[in-house]
C-alpha cells in the first residue's frame, strides 16, 4: 500500500449519479442502491472503475496486485452502510479505490489472487477483509506520506511481512498503532500476501546476484527502473515491496523520481 492522490470524477460518471438520483435511486437502502446503480447506468461505472485502475496504474490500492478484469471492485473507504440522511458517501468519488476481490476469487489459478493454503479466512485481504469497517484508526492510501511507512521483513519459511517504519511515521506526525491496525483490518500481511512479496523478493535479489558490481550505480538505477517505472501507465505487482526492496541501493528521492507515484 502506498500513498494515492484521488483521481476527478469523469463526466460520464457525474451525469449517471445524477440521472440515477434523478430516477429515485437515492431513496433506496444505501447497499441496495449502489448495486441498483451499477445494474442502471453500467457505463458510469465503468468510466469510474476505468479513471480508478489508471489513476492506481493497474494495481489493487491496498495490496497492490495486479488487476485482472474479473478480479477487481470499487471499495468504498468509508462504508456504503454508513450513510446518513445528511451525507452520504454512496457516490462520493473520492471515497472509492480500486481493489481486487481480497482472495476470494476462487475460479483464478493465480496464486496472488486465491489461496486454499491454509484456508480462504485466513488469505483473506483487502476490502473483503475490511467489510464495513471504519474508524479512526484506519489510515487510506489517499493518507500515506511519499515514503512507504513500512519497513520489509523477510522470513524464508514465512515470507515477506511489512512492518510499521516508527521513524518515518514519526516524521509524518502518523501513529504507528494506527497504521498497525490499518496492516491488521486489511489483512496485508496474510499467508497468500507474505508467500507472494516473497517471490518478488527473490527475484529482485537474484538480479542483484548477475551484477558483476553491485556498486555499480549505473546498473542499480537500471533494475530498480525495470521494477518501478510505470509501463503504458501501468506499475508491476507488489511495488512498495520492491520500493522498499531498493531503499537499500537507491535514496529515496531516487526511487520516487523512478515511481513517480
């Protein structure tokens, strides 16, 4: 999970809402209504789920797998159910992000997307896990400083956890606890995800391995562009971890001019 600014609202998204409205739509039950949405005006939300998948380059907004188009959702940050008469969040663009199906898609052979090791409970992340949750204590991307708040640890039988980094949340003036509890209701460090930044950790430290020099900054800028660096708008799998990955070779205003996030 890193930090994302929130995208505008596409027209064609504003004018479904409203002719939506128009037709009575708010009067239903706040679950009942967007479902009632999505069912009434499919374009708009497509133009939303397609200015969300752009404006996140192609990854699910808080575990940061790759997209596919049977595996993702529009996430309300604050919940649909928690809607009053005097505000609702239901249409509130800047309330949405683009997240994947938390490992629930059980018709997918990837391994990113659904796990039944050791069960689908425990691989469950993301919005799937969040539910209706929201409080206080829960921190949007749209929230996060630049730099990654957490810190990577590498288990060889585990995987790959994230941890919170006190020294950046510090100079951020973010709670660590916060941000834990954050980790914890989005399930970010379940098995699925841990086995999964493991590879990429891997993979990262095998390129390492065929540099004849790794003080070849030359060569380091390199890798790190192949990992980072957006392809037709679009950035690969789990890139905080291989953020965090490179922090070791590169400076940080490096990796965020690589990023570009």
């Amino acid at each position: 999970m890193h930090k994302l600014v929130p995208p505008q609202a596409p027209d064609v998204f504003a004018k479904g809402v409203a002719a939506f409205i128009l037709n009575g739509g708010s009067r239903l039950a706040p679950n009942r209504r967007w479902e009632a949405f999505r069912n009434e005006q499919p374009e708009a939300y497509k133009a939303a789920r397609d200015q969300l998948y752009g404006n996140q380059a192609g990854l699910c907004a808080y575990c940061e797998i790759k997209l596919a188009t049977n595996n993702q959702q529009i996430e309300h940050i604050i919940p649909k159910s928690m809607s009053l008469p005097d505000r609702d969040d239901t249409f509130e663009f800047s309330n949405f992000l683009l997240c994947c199906r938390g490992g629930t898609n059980t018709s997918s052979p990837r391994p990113d997307e659904y796990s039944t090791d050791p069960s689908l409970a425990v691989n469950r992340s993301c919005g799937e896990k969040k539910g209706a949750y929201f409080g206080s204590d829960f921190i949007s991307p749209c929230h996060l400083p630049a730099i990654p708040v957490f810190e990577l640890h590498y288990h060889p039988d585990d995987g790959v956890s994230f941890k919170v980094d006190p020294e950046v949340c510090a100079q951020h003036a973010i709670d660590p606890e916060k941000i834990e509890k954050t980790m914890d209701i989005l399930g970010l460090n379940c098995p699925r995800l841990k086995r999964n930044r493991k590879v990429v950790w891997n993979m990262i430290q095998a390129e390492l391995n065929t540099l004849p020099n790794r003080e070849d900054e030359y060569a380091i800028k390199e890798l790190a562009e192949a990992h980072l660096a957006p392809v037709n708008g679009e950035c690969p799998p789990y890139v905080t971890t291989r953020f965090l990955y490179l922090m070791s070779f590169l400076s940080v205003p490096q990796l965020l001019g690589i990023v570009k996030w």
